[in-house]
C-alpha cells in the first residue's frame, strides 16, 4: 500500500491555502466591527496556517476583524480559567480540550453564550454525537449548545511496526477481541531487550496521577470495552451501584495495574502528563499507545520513515466478540458572556462551523481532527484515501465507526471528577500501595459520587 509523501503533504496544503476563497458563502455586513479570539495553537505549523487562512477569508467577506492571539495548550487554559474567574474575557475561546474541563463549568454556571440558534440549524448535518454533546445550565435548568461544534476526535492504537516486526511478530496478526489485543504486544518486551534495546517496554498506558486529560481518557475507553460505560446516562444521571458499572472499572483498573507491575509500561507512566507518551512513543520507549487524535504520526509526517513505521489502528471488539463504540471528545468555538462584540463574535462562529469552512479548516490541519459533519467526509475523497492509512484508520474510527458521547456532557461534574485525577489515583493506589482493585474501584466510585451530588440534573 502506498503511503503518503512529505512531498505531497505540502503540496496539498499549500493547494488548499490557495483555494480557500472557493465555495465560501458570503457573510453580510452592514458595518465593520472587531471580535477578539484566543485560539489553541496547532500541534503542526499547518494548523497554524489554516486558521489563519480562515480568518483573512472571513474578513475578506464581512468587512470585519478578528483580533486573534494563537496560544500553546497549557498557557491558554491558565489564560481562560482566568478570564472566566475575573470577568475580564475575549469575545471567543477556542482550547483543544475545553470540552471536558472549561464549557461544562462554566455552562453549569451560566458564564457562557448559548449558540443554539446558530448551531441547531446544522442539526441534520451534524455526527449525531457532537450534536448531543450538549452541556447543561443549573440556572436555567434546560441543555444548550454552549459550544459550536466543527472537530472531533476519538482514541486510537499507534504501534511501532518496525519494533513488532523486530520481535518476530506482524501487527496484522493481533487478535481481533480488547484483552488479546494488548495482550498480544506485551511479549515484544522481552524479545526487544533480548536484541539490546533494553529500555523498551510493550504499552504505553496512562496510569498516571497527574493528567490531565490522557489518564481520563483512556480508562473511559476501558469502560467501553468492559460495558461500564452507562456510569452516567444521557440524562445525567449516576449509575455508580449498576453492577455492570462496578464490574467494568474493577476489570480496568485490575487489566492497567497488573501490565505495570508485570513490568510491561514504564515506570514513570504514574506521573506521565499528556505528551510524555507521545514522547516515549517517538523515542521508541513504547512499541504502542492508546492516545487521542494522530498527533503522534503528524509529528512526524515530514520524517517518512517514522510517519511510515507507525500504524493507526482503531479499537478491537469487545471480549465478547461486540463492536466497542468510541467516546467522541468534540471541540469547537465557545462564546463567554461579558464579550463585547456578541453580534460579530457569533457571526465568525457561525461562518466556521458552516461545512465548507470547517472542511477547509480541518483538511488543510492534516486531519489531526475529524469532522463533526460527517457529509465532509463522504463528499471529499481525501479523508478515506488509502495512500495515508493512519488518517483513513482515524476516520473510518471516529467518523464511520461507532461512538458515544463523553460522561461530562451528560453531568458537569464528571469534569470536575476528571480534574481530581480519580482514575489515575485508584490506580497509584494499587500499584503503590497494593490495595486489592475492587477496593480501589469502590474508593473511586464513592468519590465520584461525592462529586456528582453537587451537580443534581433536573429538567425545567
């Protein structure tokens, strides 16, 4: 199968770049204004580029302005909560993971515009999971789009071939069911070091205390796998006593504890933030990782040796044999109140969320996130070209695949859960203090449920 160039990743971005007038609608202006936005900045440069692209059609066709400041991850997350603790706010924000930490809050507390009427006249268009990614108002007690969606992403496996292949095993042999499947890796381990690469361990899982969002992420994967995943149903409501709830955690945190004391994930993995297993993976410290978006290939897309060493692979079945769905993270635009220019600021909103614009948008960012209007997909032949497998993989997981609306879009205080670092702890809990996994499990749980009293759903 042939894998995609250096060369052709540019020249498609740089042809995407030049097109981007092409198909836009035109946005009325009856007299020019200014909004400010803080926007997440790109992992890759071409992200970078593309929104800025975005932004100079916008202002080409309403005769307005976009004060933009592009900020790292960590910066812009201190810089919001910030913002939205003093009062003192930009007009739009825009954070790779505010999903699961600033809008459900911030909802919850009424500090954020609803964008429901630009963002339910896209509903039939929408992945019926970024639609019902809504968040919940305390105050006003209904749901709102308190967040425009255009992107999304799901977890997938990266697996070094050239390190499974150096162990004598083929990655298209792995079983097909979510046990075997990790299982399968683990002995690559001893077959490496026995070859002198003797810092190599099989898995990259997250154990870790200290997120903030990769540990999370994972073991909510690990429910899906074990059937536990109607901890919180749509309606917001806990389920913490459900057998199959208490069961599913049990076998998650027992599956990750036991791989790290059987000495099969590194050691430092309990104090991982969120790059240092894309670190370890791009060091070859792991043969594979479970880790949202393809970052990890993308930043090595102008190295095509290692672009093309690594494999992206969406989830097995269950252990039962049944499709697991993926938990989709939906990222988008959200609007503060107290921002001074609504009227412009939800008109930028809007023209980004519109399909031609966030096609645009994503495409010439590589891919590093999906969609939330699946039609983009279908209609552009790019998105499944074979010629890139890791971004063929992603879609057909993220997009065409099977998923599930993340915990913290049905109940706000899943988000302040995640933040405590829960899961990371009950796992810490085993491996460095030998409690039994059920008696973590139930330490967890009963956490949660602490946490989630606080945030009572109740429709008006």
């Amino acid at each position: 199968m042939k894998k995609l160039s250096r060369r052709t990743v540019i020249r498609s971005s740089v042809g995407l770049a030049a097109a981007a007038a092409i198909g836009r609608p035109y946005v009325a202006n009856a007299q020019a204004k200014t909004a400010t936005a803080w926007w997440n900045q790109g992992f890759v440069p071409e992200e970078d580029a593309s929104f800025k692209a975005m932004v100079a059609e916008y202002e080409k066709q309403s005769g307005n302005k976009i004060e933009y400041s592009l900020i790292p991850t960590g910066p812009l997350m201190q810089k919001m909560v910030s913002a939205l603790t003093s009062g003192d706010v930009p007009d739009i924000m825009s954070h790779d993971t505010q999903d699961a930490t600033v809008v459900p809050q911030n909802a919850w507390k009424d500090k954020l515009v609803d964008m429901s009427d630009i963002v339910d006249p896209l509903k039939s268009q929408l992945h019926p999971t970024a639609y019902l990614a809504s968040h919940y108002n305390s105050v006003t007690k209904k749901r709102g789009a308190y967040q425009a969606p255009f992107k999304t992403a799901t977890l997938p496996f990266h697996i070094w071939r050239p390190l499974v292949e150096k162990a004598g095993l083929k990655v298209e042999n792995a079983p097909k069911t979510w046990d075997a499947f990790w299982d399968f890796f683990k002995p690559t381990q001893e077959k490496l070091r026995g070859q002198g690469l003797r810092g190599v361990y099989s898995l990259g899982l997250q154990a870790t205390t200290n997120g903030p969002a990769d540990g999370n992420n994972m073991f909510n994967y690990f429910l899906a796998a074990y059937g536990g995943y109607d901890i919180i149903t749509p309606d917001g409501k806990p389920h913490l006593d459900d057998p199959k709830v208490k069961a599913a955690v049990v076998k998650g945190i027992t599956y990750i504890t036991t791989a790290f004391k059987q000495g099969y994930v590194p050691p430092g993995a309990l104090d991982w933030g969120d790059a240092d297993d894309n670190n370890a993976f791009h060091a070859q410290q792991i043969v594979m990782d479970l880790d949202g978006t393809i970052s990890t290939e993308l930043a090595m897309i102008h190295d095509p040796e290692k672009y093309d060493g690594s494999v992206v692979m969406g989830l097995p079945k269950d252990n039962s044999g049944n499709e697991i769905p993926s938990p989709l993270t939906v990222g988008g635009a959200m609007m503060p109140k107290g921002g001074k220019n609504v009227a412009v600021a939800k008109e930028f909103v809007s023209y980004v969320i519109q399909p031609k614009t966030a096609a645009q948008y994503l495409k010439s960012g590589l891919a590093r996130w999906l969609p939330a209007i699946p039609s983009i997909v279908h209609d552009d032949p790019w998105w499944t070209d074979p010629k890139d497998p890791h971004r063929l993989a992603y879609v057909q997981q993220g997009v065409l695949g099977k998923t599930l609306p993340r915990h913290y879009a049905y109940n706000p205080g899943m988000s302040e859960a995640n933040a405590a670092q829960i899961w990371g702890t009950a796992h810490a809990s085993v491996i460095r203090d030998n409690v039994h996994p059920e008696a973590a499990a139930d330490a967890a749980l009963k956490h949660i449920g602490t946490i989630l009293a606080k945030y009572p759903i109740a429709q008006a």
